[in-house]
C-alpha cells in the first residue's frame, strides 16, 4: 500500500485534472533538492541541439554538489520541432557509458539515447545506488537532475522517458521504477542486481516493467543468493505483480527454443527467462558481454516494449 504522503498526492493530482489544471511539475530552485516523480513539461523544443546530430557526445551537469557525467546520442536527422523518446541506458558495476552504448546499441535507434556514468564506489570500481558497494550519492536525484537538464536542452516527449540497464545499472533501472515511475514510463533491466541496499519500494504508479535474466547467470544468480540478499528472479517478479496488481499466476510461453516468457494479466509485466544463458547482454551476435550468442537479442523487444507505454 502507498504511504500518506503519496496518497495525498494522488489526490491532489486527480483534483487538478478535475479542474482542469497541469498536471506538469516545474522544478523550483528555491525548493529542497529531491528527485521529481511527475512529468515535467519540456522546454528544449524549437531550439537548436547544443550537441552534434548523429554523434554520441560526453557532457557534464552538477547534482548533489558532485560534477556528473554522461554522453548523449541525437539522432542523425534530429529536428528541434518534433519531441524525441529518450532511453536512459545504464551501466554495470566496473562498467562505462561507452561501455554501455556499445553493449545495448540504442544509438541506432530514433531516440535521444543517454547513457550515464556511475561514481566510484567503494571498492575503487563505477556503480549505481542500491548496491552494497555503491559511492555515498544520490543516484535518482542525479537522474532527476539530468532529465531536468536534457529537457531544457532538447525536444524530449516527457510522456516516452524509459530506463534500462545491465547488471547493477538493472538494479538500479529498479530502483527507479520504485522511486519515478512517474516520470520515467517504463523500465526494462538486464542480469539486473536487485540488492536490499535499494531500500523500501512504494512506486506511486504501477511501473511498467520487461525483465531480461540467464538461468546460467553465475554473477547475479537466477535462484537468487541469501547471503548479499538477492532475491530468486520468481521472487521479485512476484513482488512487482503484487504492486502493480497483476493476477498472481503469469502465463508462459516459448517463442523460441530455450526462452521462455512470462506475462502477468492486468498489468504491464513481463519475464524473459533466457535458459543457459549467463551474466550478458543477450545478443544473437558477439558483443562486450560475451563472444558466445544467445538465441534472442534483447535490445529490440526492449525497444518495442517501451514504446507501447507512455505516461498518461
């Protein structure tokens, strides 16, 4: 169940939509640095790209006090008139944005892709919050901030942001969908590490959600490992049915030989469960993951399922 606050806050949204008002959130200034978990409206549209069409280009914002970093990808035919989906794609854990960009390829795509860069944690590697390991820093908070900063920039449709990650930055695309799934309007990990460290998990709307892991996962375990607190994959999917209250049973089906998919009735969740596969990426062709393909390549069914949702 939601706590008061977000109740409260369901209200008073449907009350502005009965009278007729915004439901758009302005960031204040002069207001406490939180993450904003609402659409905001954009204003980069009409205005030329601060950065080179058809490149992938390193920029930095400040967030928490700290200087972050990321590069952006606008496609090649990027036109300031037409507002653009924009996918978050984030790293692993000892992983880069380059990294990352090369591994899930939404470059390719007619989207303004963004792929974020980790702090150093503590143990000297790159990570995300909500794992044991992770830098003292406000991670959703610097996604807000960079959402902030990419929609004064540029023609982002705030109704089509999406996130989706591997490994720790999966785990981390989860503790979004806990903390923005009103602002952020689907969510896709891969091999994502769900740790306890993610903290409590009350999202103020059901959140959309495609799950990509191998059974053969020797990093982040399919059956889960009690000992860092890693749930078994059937254990959080059934959470995640149960907040966005889905019938408790999925139905399953192949369409392929060795993937197995699973989807729940009455909301928007859904399980690949990729047999034999490891801690990868699944790609049909070699990539930064592994030299071995999979049978399927999660990148475009991610694609597809995150455009089907939009906020509304």
């Amino acid at each position: 169940m939601p706590g008061p606050t977000k109740h409260l806050r369901r209200v008073a949204l449907a009350v502005a939509a009965a009278a007729g008002l915004s439901l758009f959130a302005v960031p204040m200034a002069s207001a406490a640095p939180s993450p904003i978990d609402s659409p905001v409206r954009t204003t980069g549209c009409h205005r030329p790209s601060p950065v080179p069409a058809g490149a992938t280009t390193p920029r930095t914002l400040t967030s928490g006090g700290l200087t972050r970093e990321y590069t952006v990808h606008v496609p090649a035919r990027y036109q300031p008139s037409r507002p653009y989906p924009l996918v978050l794609s984030f790293h692993g854990h000892k992983r880069t944005s380059k990294y990352q960009e090369e591994l899930s390829g939404f470059s390719a795509y007619d989207a303004i892709s963004v792929y974020p860069q980790g702090l150093v944690g503590t143990d000297g590697e790159s990570a995300w919050t909500g794992a044991p390991y992770s830098a003292a820093a406000d991670d959703v908070l610097f996604t807000s901030d960079l959402l902030n900063a990419l929609q004064r920039e540029l023609c982002v449709d705030s109704r089509r942001i999406y996130a989706t990650g591997k490994s720790n930055g999966g785990g981390f695309v989860g503790v979004l969908a806990c903390r923005m799934p009103g602002r952020i309007a689907a969510f896709a990990p891969v091999a994502g590490a769900f740790y306890p460290q993610g903290g409590e998990c009350e999202p103020s709307r059901p959140a959309p959600i495609l799950d990509f892991h191998g059974t053969a996962d020797k990093t982040i375990p399919y059956t889960g490992n009690p000992a860092k607190g890693l749930p078994t994959l059937p254990d959080w999917l059934a959470a995640w049915a149960d907040r966005n209250g889905c019938f408790s049973r999925p139905i399953d089906y192949s369409p392929k030989t060795d993937v197995t998919v699973q989807r729940w009735l009455g909301c928007p969740l859904q399980h690949y469960r990729v047999e034999g596969a490891g801690h990868v990426w699944p790609s049909t062709e070699p990539n930064n993951d592994s030299a071995t393909p999979t049978v399927i390549n999660a990148t475009p069914v991610i694609w597809n399922f995150l455009l089907a949702h939009r906020l509304r």
